[in-house]
C-alpha cells in the first residue's frame, strides 16, 4: 500500500481520524527523513516530534497488531494490499465526507512541495514563464526570494523540470541538509558543496585533483567548477542553491562564498564555460551581511518575488479541490483570513474537503486551540519564543494600527517566517489569522483595533 493509502484507512478505521501532524509526521517518516530533519522543516523542537510520533507509533502497532515504529514503518507495511473490506471502508469513508464537494478529488496532505503532476499547483503569471526564460540566458543568475511556505521549492521543482526538457545538466544543493560542522571553516564549507554538486550530476568526486591549498580554497572551488564540472558537462549546467539564507548565519563563510558565486557570473562574460552554468538562488530573507555592492549576487542579474495568491487563483484551487466557490465570495475571505499564502490556503481546503472543519467554523474561529492551524502557528510560537527580540518585535507590529519600523535586522527575519509583511521599510500583520493568534498569546485580545490586515 502507499503512504496515502495507509492513512485513508486509519481516518476510516480509527475513532478519531488522524491530525495534520500526524498525517505529516506518517508521510515524512514513510520518506525515512530524520526527526532532527523534520524537526528543522517545521520549526518545531525535536523533543515535542518524538513524543507525538511515540503516541502515533503506538497508536499504529494497536491497528495492526504488531510493533510498528519509525523504523520498520515503510518495509512493513509497503509491501502489503488492501483488503476488499478495507477498501470499501475507505470508499464509504470518501463518501461520508464528500459533503459540499462538487466531486469526490483525490486529495493531497499539504506538506512540502507541491509534485510535478500534482492538480493542486496554482501558477501565478508571469512568475514561471520568467523563470523558464531566465534559465535560457547564458551565466544567468535567477534569485527567487519569498518567506517560508510560499511555494519556492515547488517552483523550483518546475524549472528542474523545464531545464532538464531543454536537455540541460541540473543540480541541486539544499543548505538546510549540511551538518553543523560542515560550517566550521570556508575550505570544509566548499568541498561540502563541490562534493554535493558532483553527486548531483553524477560525476565522480574529484576534490584532491584540483584542491590545492597555496591558491586557497575560493580558487581551488573555481577552478574545480571550471575544470571539471562545467567542462564535464558539455552544455548548460542548472544549479539550484536552496534556503541560502542558512549560509548568511555564518558570515565569515558568506562573506566569501556569495561574491564567490557573482564572479562565477561576471566570468561568463570573457570565458565561455562559465556561460554553460545557470545559477538559481532560493532564499527567504534579505542578506545582512555588509556586502561591497560590487561582490554581492544579490544585485545582479533576475529577481523573483513569488506572490501571494490572488482571489481568483484560490477560488481556481478550490474547484481543483471540488467546491463550488463559483461566485468568489468565499475565495475572497478566505484570502483574507489567511493572506493569500498558499500553504494556508491548502490547508483549509484540504481541511473543508476531508470534513476536518466547516467553512463558517473556520471564519469565526481560525486560530482555535487543536483547530487546522493549530500546530503550524504552535511551530511559530515556539521559534519566536526562542528569539526574544522577535517576539518582542511582532507584538510591537500586531498591537499597531498602522505599519512599524523595525531594526533593519529583526523586520527581515520576521519577514522571513512569513509572520510581517515588508514593505517600504514599515512591517503590517501578514495576515488575519496570524493577528488574532499571537494577540491571544502576547495581548489582550479583546482589545485589539482594527488593523486592515
């Protein structure tokens, strides 16, 4: 059985369906990803996974009746088919909860990027079709800047996708996956990555043919580029660097590795190899590192702000999803409610369609304790409360009945989690739902103005 059908069983089986982090924490696990990992993914504290996942382990070996753990998860039940019994209960189960829905769809749990022949991609023109065309232009430098859970890495999927039907090389290195100590000096930071972009394109790694430590680790990352990685390639090589900002937390690192990246830029402009490398540069928040303007990648060549979704494009999403949300209204406070985020959207949708939640429920109380939201604003709190400054900061933003200057600083970094919008150096609430929950946590709820969200 695969991982979703697992989980419609359990909804249809158990007295109580699962919850979205259970459903998470099965399909992660199911990936084998660790809870350091995933830990990291949602910004929530290692110790608080373990818990619930012993809850849901548990849970699961009752269902089954024999031990099933994190690790015997996937090789146990992978293998196994649905009984016919069991594939009736999950039929009537799809029926029970079809409710306002135009048609039964097959849903997908909203978590991490959106696949490549999922329905439930939302395109938001011009953005992919600049992308598509920025992978085109010889030693390009596409930047994609957005907050978390704006939809980066399901876009960045797509031009993987584009670049390899143009029969174009691609490679992709997520700094969220190096260890801590692969941090711990420039040279140990830059063999990290030539090794990851090697395995990407599945070259044999070759650090100690060209590393030589006279000419310093910077030329000798360059050169291996040069010399072997791109020279291999023999056409357009796509390099995906994801969540950047990781490398801003260590600046005598970034301070040379990004004006490392723009010189690999400027150089496609005298020698041709470097034309073949496309670099694409995924990061959620603005770099404060002081950067000479003439070193710094992050003014040079095509930048991309993915925006939130529009009216229309989630009243798309919810006909993808089988409501019918025909004359915009609901669409529109959704929108509202949530921002336009994407992931927020999906998740309320995914939530209407299973039954989780009504849609007059979710308007009235959207930032409910155990509610849809529940765990991910959870996560939020918990990384804010790790950071004093930003707490402090956000309150300051949601108990204002107008924008706030923060330090430069710290509005980046709320900006960032997605918390503020950002603009014209002033931070406003991203969204309703955010508003009323961290009031709740930080403020007198009942006391807060208006604010035009």
């Amino acid at each position: 059985m695969t991982v979703d059908q697992l989980i419609e069983l359990l909804n249809a089986s158990l007295p109580k369906p699962l919850t979205p982090v259970q459903e998470w924490l099965l399909r992660s696990a199911w990936e084998n990803k660790t809870y350091s990992s995933m830990a990291a993914e949602k910004h929530y504290a290692e110790d608080y996974l373990r818990k619930i996942s012993g809850e849901l382990w548990s849970k699961l070996s009752d269902f089954w009746g024999e031990p099933i753990a994190k690790l015997n998860l996937r090789s146990t039940l992978e293998s196994r088919q649905l009984t016919k019994s069991q594939q009736q209960l999950i039929q009537q189960d799809r029926s029970q909860k079809r409710g306002s829905t135009l048609a039964p769809p097959t849903l997908e749990f909203p978590s991490g990027p959106v696949a490549l022949d999922s329905k439930f991609y939302i395109e938001r023109p011009p953005t992919e079709e600049l992308a598509y065309s920025a992978i085109t232009q010889p030693g390009c430098v596409l930047r994609i800047k957005a907050p978390r859970k704006m939809g980066k890495s399901s876009l960045k999927l797509r031009i993987l996708q584009r670049a390899a039907s143009l029969g174009y090389r691609t490679a992709s290195v997520d700094f969220q996956q190096a260890d801590a100590g692969v941090f711990s000096s420039l040279n140990a930071f830059l063999r990290w990555f030539c090794a990851n972009v090697s395995e990407e394109l599945g070259l044999e790694e070759k650090l100690d043919d060209y590393w030589k430590q006279e000419i310093g680790s910077k030329v000798s990352c360059t050169i291996y580029f040069q010399k072997y990685l791109l020279a291999s390639s023999k056409g357009p090589v796509v390099l995906t660097l994801n969540e950047v900002n990781r490398v801003f937390e260590y600046p005598e690192i970034a301070k040379d590795f990004l004006p490392m990246l723009r010189y690999w830029h400027e150089q496609a402009k005298r020698v041709q190899v470097w034309q073949n490398l496309r670099q694409v540069v995924v990061y959620s928040t603005e770099i404060y590192i002081p950067l000479n303007l003439n070193q710094s990648p992050f003014n040079v060549g095509v930048v991309l702000k993915l925006p939130v979704f529009t009216v229309g494009q989630v009243q798309n999403l919810a006909e993808r999803h089988g409501l019918d949300w025909t004359d915009s209204k609901a669409a529109k406070q959704l929108r509202e409610m949530v921002g336009g985020n994407p992931y927020l959207v999906r998740v309320a949708l995914y939530s209407i369609c299973r039954g989780d939640v009504g849609y007059s429920q979710l308007l009235q109380k959207p930032a409910a304790a155990g509610g849809i939201y529940s765990d991910h604003l959870r996560s939020l709190l918990v990384a804010l409360q790790q950071e004093p400054e930003l707490t402090a900061g956000l309150k300051e933003v949601i108990s204002a009945d107008r924008g706030v200057k923060l330090a430069p600083l710290l509005a980046h970094k709320l900006d960032s989690m997605g918390l503020v919008n950002l603009e014209d150096g002033l931070c406003t609430p991203a969204c309703k739902l955010y508003r009323l929950y961290f009031a709740e946590q930080f403020l007198d709820g009942s006391k807060l103005r208006e604010f035009p969200c």
